[in-house]
C-alpha cells in the first residue's frame, strides 16, 4: 500500500524547514490569497464544507468548531494544541520537525476565520528540538510579514507565540492547557463554558491540534470538494498515523482515512517480527480500548469504523502488541501513565488511577484473586463520566477493555504468579478452600 | 486549665510557623540584571503577565540548575507575584525541578511502546552508567518517540533506538563535552517511510518530484 503524502509532502527536504524552502513549494501563496481576498466567512465556510474532523483526538468538525466563536469586535484568541504527549502519539512531532511553517500558515488562516488576534502554540517542554524550530521559523514568518501587524497589507493584525509546557500530560486536555498558558498548575476546568464561548483570558478561544491547523493551508487552496476526495464520506482527509511497538518498521505514515488497518501495520510498518503474531492492539493512541487481532486488523482505519468496534481512531496511533507480550503488564504500564499524569483535581480520577495500580500490580504479583478482576473493572466504569475532563476515562477505558478481552490471561497470571509469593501462595491456599467445604458437605 | 503542648509534627517539609511570604521587593532579591530583563521581555509577550510564569521559571532553571527558592524569589519580584505562586508552578511540572539535579538530564522513556521495545533495561544501563557522575538519570513518561524506541532524552535532545552499550558510551560523550551519539540523533533520522523507500503518492496522485 502506498502512502498519500499531503500533509508530508516534501517533508524529505530538509530545506522545507526554512521560509524559502516552504515558498519555494508554493507556500504562504493561500495565507496571501486568504489575507487579501477572501472573507474570515468564505474561509470558515471552505473549513467548514470540508468536513475537517479534529486530529487530537476527539474528532470533532474543525469549522463548526470555529463557528461556534461570537462574531464582533473582541479579544479572541486561537491556541494551537502542539502538547502530544499521549503514549503511541508522536505524529505532531513529525509535523512541527520537518514543516513548521505549514502549521504557522494554517494557524494564521485559521485565525483570520475566527477572527483571533492573538495565537499561541503550546508546544510540550520535552520537545525542545521542535520548538526551537518552531521559534526561528515564527522569526521569520513575522520577519517576511506573515505574522504581526497589518499581514501582507491586509489590515489585519496577528500575533502568535510559541509556549513551552514544563512536561504535564494534562496539559493537553484543552481547558488544562488554557489554565498552564495562563500561568497556573494545569488543571482542568469544568465545562460548560466551552473554550469556544469563554476560553483563554475569558476571552473566546478557538483550541485546535497541530495535525488538524497543518490541513488548514491545504484546503483552502485547493478547496473542500478536493479534500473530500480523499478519506471516507465521515472521516475525509489524510491523517498521519504513528505506528509503534512490536512491528519492524515503526514510524508516521500518512495514509487516506479509510485504508484497511492491517495493510497499515503489516504493509507499511512491516507487521510484527518473524514467528511471532499481532495479538492486539491500542487503535487510538494508550486511551483507546484495545482491539484484538481479530476485532480490528480487518477494520477500515476511519473514525467511525474505530467507534462502531467500541474503540476509537485518538489521535491516530497504533499500538501493536505481540504474542510476546503479557496483557495485565500492558495494563499496568498504562495504568501507572495516568496514575502519574493525574492531575488530582477529581476524586474518581485521582483516587481511581491509584487504586486501579495497586490492584494491577497484586494481579502481576499473583497476589490477587478473580474477583478483584471484578473489583478493577468495576473501578473502571465508575471513573468514565464522573470527572471534569477525560483523563480517568483515559485510562478506565483500555483496562476495562483488557480486563474484559483477556480475562483468561489475566487470571492465568495470577495464578502462575502466585506460586512466586507468600501472600499469593496463601491466598490460592484460601481460594481452595471453598471447593474443599463443597466436598465435606 | 493549662493548654496542652502540641507536638509539631518534624517533617523534611516547610513548617507553617510564620505568614505566608509577600511580594518581594527588587531590592531585596538581587536579581542579575539579565535575568530581570529576560523575564521582563517574557511578560511582554502575553496579555496577561502571570502566563510568563513558566517560560520565567525555565529561565531561573536554565540559570541556576534547577528552580533555586532565591531564582524563585527573584522571579516572584519580577513579575510581582508571591514566591509561593511561582512554587506552587514549579512543583506541578516535571520539567521543572524543584531540587538540584546534576548538570546533565537524561530521562529514560519506560512507557508503552520503549517498555515493549526495552525501555527498563535501558534505564537500569543508564543508571548505572551514570553512577558516580553528576548525570540525573530518571525514567520518563511517554517522550513522544515511540518510532525510535526505547529512546532517551539527552540534555533536551532525543536519541534512538538505544542498545544498551549505548549508555556508558552516551554517558561518556557528555563528560567529554563531544557529540552525544551522533547517529543515533532524531533529527538526523529520516522519515520511516522514505528510509525503506516505500511507494508514496502526492496530492497529484502521482509519485512525488524529488
């Protein structure tokens, strides 16, 4: 299978990264065409046509997103999410690595459609390699006249900022991000208020993910009905997918929405090593439920193939696990990540993470009994929808889905751990006692 | 009635015995004049100054190590704001240490896909590369490289995938103040489709114009 490079055409040109390479491939002609000739309305409608389903992960239609801001003369504000810091996601990175100024114009075409005045990328501290690349071509955006006061003689003015998070996953859920950009602890905030309505200063505020904002340039050139060309009639588009874990080949591959999942990791990424087999796989990114070989290989890769197989398509990020690999550790890993990430605000997020580790870790141990497999998914359920943001379900959802797909290993584990401890010894020693009375009576 | 004595309980943490800290002044700080204009130059660019308080804290870490309590200070008096405020930042972050660390960062990824690929021995390799150096080495939540799995982060700079007997190696470089792995750098890496040579197609349907 073939990759469709739109958003990553180029990107082999290391010359793309400077603002002569980028215009060299005809960029910043749409800012230009945008700035000069077009309405913020004309623009929104093209976004909006296009059917631009979010790339962070949630989904949702990028223009009727940026419809939802009021119209008037107000402070409005447009942040571009650049804080990937999702296990299996790493795509942003490519994106912001090898053509920063194709994010730079999308956010500023974008921001004269919402009629921001003020942007900013808030970009994960740990990318400091991006971010420095990120700083210099912003540098000479504004240097060119992209950026800044009266953009390429329109009258309209932009300024954008790159901000540097200080390593905190929940920064990436938008109104956490918004609180970090204000300068506090990143904390989520109830909602409604949407973003969109109130957001960043209190002002309305148009949240979009990398990915999504690097579409942007690309379909006002050429237009909607183009890029419906490409992707499914729900889920249009590229999308650029991080393929990771037990496969040869790991890496971003830009594929059209759509294309079989299987041909996606066994084509392109190479499959899993020799003699050894998928046995399941995160489809989203570490917050979407696990689908096994069976469930999902032959599944179209769209967001609503994903959602229809009780998953979904995140941030587009496979991760491939083989027969190599034990399900309840799996969990655990995942378990610990949002135990950590946690950012304690909620009680059935903070409380359940950290309960949800220390029952995976007695699973692991053998020091478990099957009926705290009922006690974890049960912890599970009574996290998803019970917070302000959607950390928790974050991880609620792959454990519920692992406990409940490998529940047979899950137990064997236990089992052939329990040998290994004393309290597991004495608990299996408990655990055969009901049979026992059952004979005695 | 006498009042009974209460013990206080002895904590390696801050005791509440006085109020909490006001704004300092600037006269009390002896802020560099530097890092003051830096700061400074940071509030300038939001619409409200309190959002320069990470950038701010970066700098009082890139300047002293690590987010000093008098880097805090001096900071706090820049951007008129309490020590505590700027604190309370600080520990929410990763990033930002709250106590010294060496004068080189290593952090270990140990997430999903590094785990699956070799993140934890990688780590204990690092760790014990490291002994005895003033390196931090620490285990990280996911990097975001899953492609180059089990990676590392480097004094902000990404590496992999790592073998084992890269530790030591890397550990040696940064001592000697040499390029830390240079080809096993990220930036340097090409795009995994394009290193295996696969069939692509551009927006024109065809094979891309080199």
């Amino acid at each position: 299978m073939p990759e469709t490079r739109l958003l990553l055409e180029h990107a082999e040109d290391p010359a793309l990264r400077t603002l002569a390479g980028y215009r060299d491939r005809g960029g910043y002609a749409t800012l230009e065409r945008a700035y000069r000739e077009m309405e913020p309305d004309e623009v929104l409608k093209e976004l909006e046509d296009s059917g631009l389903r979010g790339r962070g992960g949630a989904g949702f239609a990028m223009g009727k997103k940026a419809s939802f801001l009021p119209r008037g003369e107000m402070a409005k504000y447009l942040c571009c999410n650049a804080d990937e810091s999702e296990p299996g996601a790493f795509k942003d990175r490519e994106l912001m690595q090898r053509n920063p100024h194709q994010l730079i114009e999308g956010i500023a075409i974008a921001a004269l459609a919402a009629g921001a005045g003020h942007a900013f990328i808030f970009i994960r501290g740990e990318y400091d390699l991006q971010a420095d690349i990120l700083d210099a071509a912003v540098a000479e955006a504004y240097e060119a006249g992209y950026l800044g006061v009266d953009i390429v003689g329109s009258h309209c003015d932009l300024e954008l900022v790159v901000h540097r998070g200080a390593g905190a996953y929940i920064c990436g859920e938008e109104t956490a991000l918004l609180d970090a950009l204000e300068g506090k602890r990143g904390n989520p905030r109830l909602k409604p208020p949407f973003p969109a309505v109130q957001g960043l200063y209190g002002g309305p505020t148009l949240i979009n993910n990398v990915e999504t904002l690097s579409n942007v340039p690309l379909i006002v050139a050429n237009g909607a009905e183009w890029f419906r060309g490409y992707g499914t009639e729900q889920s249009p588009g590229t999308k650029v997918v991080s393929v990771s874990g037990c496969v040869r080949r790991p890496g971003n591959y830009e594929v059209e929405l759509g294309v079989p999942t299987r041909e996606l990791i066994y084509d392109l990424a190479g499959g899993p090593l020799d003699g050894r087999e998928v046995k399941a796989f995160y489809p989203g990114g570490s917050s979407s439920p696990v689908l096994t070989a069976a469930e999902g290989l032959d599944l179209p890769y769209s967001f609503e193939a994903m959602a229809e197989a009780g998953s979904m398509l995140g941030s587009g990020s496979i991760i491939v696990a083989d027969d190599t690999v034990s399900i309840p550790h799996m969990a655990l890993r995942t378990a610990r990540f949002y135990h950590h990430e946690s950012c304690g605000k909620c009680t059935p997020c903070r409380e359940g993470t950290n309960w949800t580790v220390k029952m995976l870790e007695r699973v692991v141990r053998g020091e478990a009994t099957p009926m705290d497999l009922d006690i974890v998914a049960s912890v599970q359920e009574n996290i998803i929808g019970h917070c302000l943001c959607v950390l928790g379900d974050s991880m609620a959802m792959p454990v519920g889905a692992m406990v409940r797909k490998f529940r047979q290993e899950f137990e064997d584990t236990i089992a052939a751990a329990a040998g290994r401890s004393p309290a597991g010894e004495r608990i299996a020693a408990v655990q055969g006692a009901p049979e026992t009375l059952g004979a005695a009576t | 009635m006498s009042e009974l004595p209460i013990d206080r309980a002895v904590s390696e943490g801050r005791v509440p015995d006085r109020s909490p800290e006001r704004v300092p002044e600037l006269h009390e700080v002896d802020c560099p004049p530097e890092l003051k204009e830096h700061i400074e130059a940071l509030m300038g660019r939001y619409p409200d100054r309190h959002s320069a308080s990470i950038p701010a804290l970066w700098a009082v870490q890139r300047r002293y190590g690590w987010c000093t309590p008098e880097g805090i200070r001096r900071a706090a008096a820049v951007m008129r704001v309490t020590p505590a405020y700027l604190e309370s930042v600080a520990s929410f972050y990763d990033l930002l240490h709250t106590a010294p660390v060496g004068e080189h960062r290593i952090h270990v990824c140990t997430n999903i896909s590094c785990w699956m690929r070799g993140g934890d021995e990688l780590l204990d390799a690092f760790v014990a590369a490291a002994e005895g150096e003033d390196v931090f080495v620490t285990g990280f939540e996911c990097l975001g490289a899953c492609d180059i799995a089990p990676m590392a982060s480097i004094d902000e700079r990404y590496y992999g995938p790592l073998e084992e007997e890269d530790a030591a190696a890397a550990i040696e470089q940064l001592l000697a103040g040499s390029d830390v792995l240079p080809e096993k750098a990220l930036e340097k890496r090409p795009l995994a489709g394009d290193a295996t040579g696969a069939s692509q197609r551009n927006r024109n349907g065809g094979a891309p114009d080199a």
